[in-house]
C-alpha cells in the first residue's frame, strides 16, 4: 500500500472573493474607478475649464478714458467786492440829473435883461418867415402871438402858437420853429417863465 499523499490545499478561493491571482487586477481597478469619480467632481464643482487669455493688445492713448474735472458749477461764487458808499457829491449830481426842470407845472419865476434881448433878437431872426411868404403873396401881413415857455437853467421847453390872424400858419409855424431852434436862453429868476411874444409882420418894418 502505498503511502498517501497529504491533501493538497484548495486555490479556490472562498465564496463571494475573486480568485487568489486575480486580487492584484481588482484592486488597480478599484483604484481607476476612484480616480475616475474624483476628476468627475472636480469638474462637476470647478465650473469648467479656466479661460484662456488671448493675445496682449497694446492700449493707444485713444483707448484711455479722458480725465474728468471737478464740476466748476459746485465750486463757491467769487466773493462780491463791496461797492464804495456814493458821496454827497455823487448823490447831488444824481439828483440833479433826474430832474427835469421842463417837468414844472406852473411857471413862477421872472424875466430878466437878458433874457428879454435874447428873445427880442430870435423876434428879428423871426422876420425871415414873413419875407420869405411875400414870394408867395405880396400882401400878405399880420400878427402872430408866440408862447415860448424858458426853464429855470435856460432851456427852451416849447413853443407855441398862441394867435395867427395872417390867413396862413406858414408864418406862424415857422416862426415858432426859430424859437425852438435857440435851444436855451438866459436862465430866469427863480423859476421857469412863459414869455408872451408878439410879432407883427407887415411890409417895411
């Protein structure tokens, strides 16, 4: 009889593991499997691939933006320079310039010399009108009353033709007209006056 041989030892490996050779396979496939699920994540929670940055473009000096200054409208208003008080002198001729010494309603004042020759010569300058007429009218003749009213400083305020018994107002109109081209006249006493001025304009005088 022969001897028997020992048991050999069963390579099969126990139930629900893989076989004894194989284990090195599984666990390099485990550990894919792993690397696998762990890039997914990272990709699931990274948000994508990082952006990749294109050429470098060079900035012109047109491509930058102008400097913006500060808004003049929020700066302070330049101090007002306080005006100098006016003198009395000042406030005098003020005064005086505002006044119309024409603006009288009622003359008061009284004539003087001087005034009267002044008014006796524009009379005479006056006679142009009449001879001028005769031209036109050999007989023709009359009186003509002036109202020729003088202010205070001698101005000629107006004229006016207060009677006309010669037919015709070229006479009396252009007599009026010589008055008012005097402009001023010696100035009268006090006030302003209303000189009556009577012409008579007949032939030879």
């Amino acid at each position: 009889m022969s001897p028997s041989n020992p048991p050999t030892p069963s390579m099969r490996a126990p139930a629900g593991m893989p076989p004894t050779g194989n284990t090195k396979y599984v666990a390099i496939f485990g550990v894919l499997i792993v690397l696998t699920i762990a890039v997914v994540a990272l990709k699931t929670c990274g948000g994508g691939s990082a952006p990749v940055a294109g050429p470098v473009r060079p900035v012109s000096t047109f491509d930058a933006a102008p400097i913006s200054h500060a808004d003049d409208s929020l700066l302070p208003p330049p101090p007002i320079p306080d005006e100098p008080a006016p003198s009395a002198a000042a406030t005098v001729a003020r005064t005086t310039a505002a006044f119309d010494p024409c603006s009288v309603k009622t003359c008061t004042g009284d004539s003087t010399s001087e005034l009267e020759t002044q008014i006796g010569l524009r009379a005479k300058a006056a006679r142009h009108c009449y001879e001028n007429a005769l031209a036109q009218d050999a007989d023709l003749k009359g009186h003509v009353t002036l109202k020729v009213r003088v202010a205070s400083n001698g101005a000629v305020c107006a004229v006016t033709v207060a009677g006309n018994d010669m037919g015709t107002d070229a006479v009396a109109n252009c007599a009026a007209q010589t008055f008012r081209a005097s402009r001023s006249f010696p100035p009268p006493k006090g006030n302003c006056v209303d000189a009556t001025v009577p012409l008579n304009f007949v032939k030879g005088h």
